[in-house]
C-alpha cells in the first residue's frame, strides 16, 4: 500500500502518523536494504523504476526523522531519473516529498515550486488524490507566511476537487 492508499483510507492526519510509525519500524531496515541495493549497482543491475524505488524510500525515511538535507539528496536523483522513463506518477510523489522537505529547511520559494510541479502533473496523470495532496501542501505554506487569501482558494480548491471524487 503506497502514502496514495493510506492518504485515500485514513485521510492526511492518519497518513502521517501511519509513515511515521512505518518509519520508526523499518528505519532500520530500509537503510540496510537501500546500502544493499547501492552496492547491487555495481554487481547487478537493478531496473530504473527500482533505483528510483529505493531512493524514493531512503528520502521518506530521512523526510520522517527530521533529516531533510539527507532526504533530499536522495529525492533529487530519483526525481531525475523519473524524466528518464517518463515515469511521471514517480515524479509527481517525489516532487510532493521534496517541497515537504523543502518546507522544513524554510526554503519557501523551492518548496512551492515543487507543490506547483506536482498539482501539473497530477492534473497531466487525471490523479485528483495527488492533485488534492500537493494543493492542500501549497495551501499551507501560503498559510504560513501569512497569505491567507491564496492559501484559502487553494484550500477550497482541494475541498472542490475532495467533493468530486467522493471523498
């Protein structure tokens, strides 16, 4: 089940907390399992949709326990090789993450362009739960520095589209 589902399931709230635990979980695990896949590089070679897999992973993890540099690191490769194989569900998830991260290091500009690629190409796949997530994301940091205007339309944006779908 991808963050999609769970969003979908349990709404935003209950989303993160669910990453969050997965992460305190597995933390461990997807490091070894990203270490192993790194050193598979070189031994085997690992599909493009799975090296964008484990980075996209690594930088959840990293995104979970504070580490957004770190998160970053891994997200900007992956997002690059998303344009690769015109993976663009790949690039909208990941581009969601990096304005999260973006966000959290206070870089205000970066991180709405990443929200504003995301709502583009949501709205390009016809996937209004990613429209809904990276719109309601560049809502909130309008919210935070105080344009209350734009952050309102955004929100009621994501609501409108919310009621399309159902949910």
């Amino acid at each position: 089940m991808d963050w999609v589902d769970l969003f979908e399931k349990d709404g935003y709230e209950n989303l993160a907390k669910s990453l969050l635990l997965r992460s305190k979980q597995v933390g461990a695990e997807i490091n070894i399992n990203y270490q192993i896949g790194i050193d598979k590089f070189n031994i085997v070679k690992i599909t493009l949709e799975g090296q964008i897999g484990i980075l996209n992973n690594l930088a959840i993890n990293h995104l979970l326990n504070g580490a957004y540099k770190k998160s970053l690191e891994n997200y900007q490769p992956a997002i690059e090789m998303t344009y690769e194989n015109n993976d663009i569900y790949s690039q909208c998830v990941i581009a969601i993450g990096m304005g999260i991260a973006y966000w959290n290091l206070n870089d205000q500009a970066e991180s709405r362009g990443y929200f504003k690629l995301a709502i583009h190409l949501s709205q390009e796949l016809g996937h209004k739960k990613l429209e809904i997530l990276a719109l309601n994301n560049l809502a909130f940091t309008f919210e935070s520095i105080g344009d209350l205007v734009r952050a309102t339309e955004l929100y009621e944006n994501a609501l409108l589209l919310n009621r399309e779908i159902g949910l």
